[in-house]
C-alpha cells in the first residue's frame, strides 16, 4: 500500500518534512472503509474534546506565572540510569523486561524479541529544532545502542510519539518492522521507511510480527502534526503478546470505560504501560490523571493488584501545567491506595515486572515547592479527584 500526496501548490513545497504527508490513494480509501471513520474524520470510542470551550484563554496566565512555571521543570539534573548495551545484551531471566527511555519511550524485551515503543530520541519534540518543548533530561541509551530490533510501535502522530529524525535513523540502522495505527503509515513512507516495512492497523486488527501478535486497541485521543489537521491518521493503545508474556501500551488516552472490554479480550497483562502525565482540566478528555491511569490498569486487568503499573508520559517534556513530579508522586499515591505493584525507574533503568520492582522516590529530590505564601498542594492533583476502582 503507497502513495503519499504530491506538491500540488507552491505552498506544499514549503510544507516542513517534520509535517508528514497526507494519507491518499488506496491508504485513504482503506482509512475511508474503517468502522472508525465518519463524517470525513475519525472518531473516538467516547466523545472527548481537546479542550472545553474557551479553555485556553484560561489556561495560558496559568502556564505564564512565574511560580508555577518554575514547578513545571525539575530543580536539577534528572538521574539517568547508567544502562549500557552489555546491560541490554544480557537475555532477560523471566523473558520480559522493559526500559522505560523518558516519556512513553519504552523498550520491551518479550519472549525472545525486542519491540521499542513511540521512540523520541530527539532534543525537542517538535517540528523544528530551534524551537519547542526541550528535553528535561538526556537521552538514557543512545539508539545505536538499544540493541537489534524486531519492531517499532507508534501509538499516534504527535511529535512527542513520532519523531522524524529517530524514525529516519531506525529505518536506516534497523530492520525493524514499524507497527502503526492505520493512515501513520504516509507519514513514514515520506521521510523513507520502505513500504514493506510498515503495517497500519485498524482497531482489533492484528499483525504478526518475531513470533508477537500486535493488536491495535482503541484510545481516546485525538491526531495531527501539520497546521491544518484533518483527523485522517488514527490513534491507538497496543496489545503485544508472546507466546509466555503480554503488555499493553496505552499511548495517549483519556480515560473511557473501553478500557474493560479491552482487558477482558485480550488481558490481563503481565505490565500495562500507562500514560499519567500532562494531563490539565483544560483537557480532561484526552489525557488521564495519574488516579484515572491507575483505574485503566485495574479495569484492564480485573483486579489492581495483577500484573505491574508502568507510569509513562511524564518527566521528559513539559507539555503541561502541573508541577513535574506530580505525575509520579500521584501515580504512587494511588497504586498505594488501591493494592497495585507500581514501578518507577529512572529513565533508562532496566527492569523485569517479575523481580524487584525499581521503587525509589527519586523525582522528590528534584521537586520545586510551593513558596509559603502559596497554599499547600495536596497529594492528590486538584485536577484529578480521586476515581472509585470499578474493576
């Protein structure tokens, strides 16, 4: 399946590469056929705005007062781990290990294969290099590094999930198969990736791929990376099992009850990865607090203490309000709440969900505190009130 749009105007020939290309052809007709797709655009499982009306002439004094900007960032170096490609050449004792990168990067070792998630290895994720939200902390492992690959995931088209130079450099050093929701594949053909090296799915479509079975599950999201963006590139959650282990990746989501139906056909998990940063009031419906993730771990697994909550999303970009290390600190707070095995490595640490959990505080010593004269923050985020389990 090809063909991308070609410059049909001398303002398409302006259009930055970093934009990717339009789905057309025979990519826009499969896009057109999906169950998912009507009135010109995808849909979500759930209606959900990006922002409620009016939202963001609220949202931006909040984002320019000088306190709060200064809580949005850590107050020194974030302490990556020292992972070397020894340390990942290294088979994984139980056949499941994950490498959270910063972020919702993730590198998962399964059942004898390795499959990177939403890879952004750039300084910005952003269009252009000089401008855009800068990386808080360095790059863990460099991506010559990570070791051979067997796939590339990609949960949805913004540029802190899809990176053009990281896609550039894995589709030249790697003969990974990239694994993408359907319509993400025009992005990739425009900057390179053979055609035969790239699979697009539909919600509860499968591909297999090293002896895994993938399986785009629905999210709650939204897409676009261009100044003018028609929803014609789908977003999505995956399911990844092996022949002994299963883990899911939630991408970008708000929280939707779909979460249940996805846990009851294809879980429960040995890991769920699951986005709890970046979240604000000004869009509820998109991103999911840190107790709102908490309960999609529990509804895709039955039960909140099955399997382990790998927080993602958070610490690597400041795309949000909230102070940096509130995602984390409510993360933990919740899955002490309600009985779950959380994990909180640091970027780049290594670990194996059936082992010693990597369970040190270390954002705390990086957190900026309110001054006095500003009320206390409470554990929980204000803009997250605390969620029933209703697994």
């Amino acid at each position: 399946m090809t063909g991308f749009r070609l410059s049909s105007s001398p303002l398409d020939a302006l259009r930055p590469a970093a934009f990717g290309a339009d789905p057309s052809g025979e990519r826009m007709a499969r896009i057109r056929r999906s169950p998912n797709f009507a009135d010109g655009v995808f849909t979500n499982p759930v209606g959900a705005q990006r922002t409620p009306s009016g939202a963001m002439l609220k949202f931006l004094p909040t984002y320019f007062r000088a306190e709060e900007r200064a809580r949005r960032a850590p107050a020194g170096s974030v302490p990556v781990h020292p992972t070397t490609v020894a340390d990942l050449a290294v088979p994984a004792a139980s056949g499941l290990r994950l490498t959270w990168m910063g972020h919702s990067s993730v590198l998962a070792e399964i059942d004898g294969a390795r499959v990177l998630f939403d890879p952004v290895w750039s300084e910005r994720c952003s269009p252009f290099a000089f401008a855009g939200p800068k990386r808080l902390h360095p790059v863990p492992v460099p991506l010559r590094e990570t070791g051979p690959l067997n796939a590339v995931v990609i949960s949805h088209d913004h540029y802190d999930h899809l990176d053009m130079p990281t896609v550039r450099a894995l589709a030249r050093g790697t003969g990974a198969q990239f694994v993408v929701p359907l319509g993400v594949g025009a992005h990739l053909e425009h900057w390179g990736v053979p055609a035969d090296r790239i699979t697009e799915l539909d919600w509860h479509e499968q591909a297999q791929v090293a002896g895994l079975t993938f399986t785009a599950t629905p999210a709650r999201h939204f897409c676009g990376r261009a100044l003018r963006n028609t929803q014609h590139t789908l977003w999505a959650s995956w399911v990844v099992a092996g022949p002994a282990h299963r883990i899911f990746h939630s991408g970008d989501t708000g929280y939707f009850s779909g979460f249940k139906d996805i846990g009851a056909q294809y879980g429960p998990f040995d890991a769920t990865m699951v986005q709890i940063g970046a979240y604000s009031e000004f869009w509820p419906d998109i991103h999911m607090t840190p107790e709102e993730g908490l309960q999609a771990h529990a509804d895709l697994q039955g039960d909140a203490a099955h399997g382990v909550f790998l927080p993602i999303h958070w610490g690597t970009f400041n795309l949000a309000p909230h102070p940096w290390e509130e995602p984390a600190e409510g993360s933990v707070a919740a899955a002490r709440r309600h009985g779950a095995r959380v994990a909180t490595p640091r970027p780049g640490q290594p670990f194996e969900p059936t082992g010693v959990l990597p369970a040190d505080p270390w954002w705390r010593a990086l957190s900026v505190q309110p001054t006095e004269a500003a009320p206390e923050r409470p554990e929980t985020p204000a803009a997250a009130p605390e969620v029933s389990l209703r697994a």
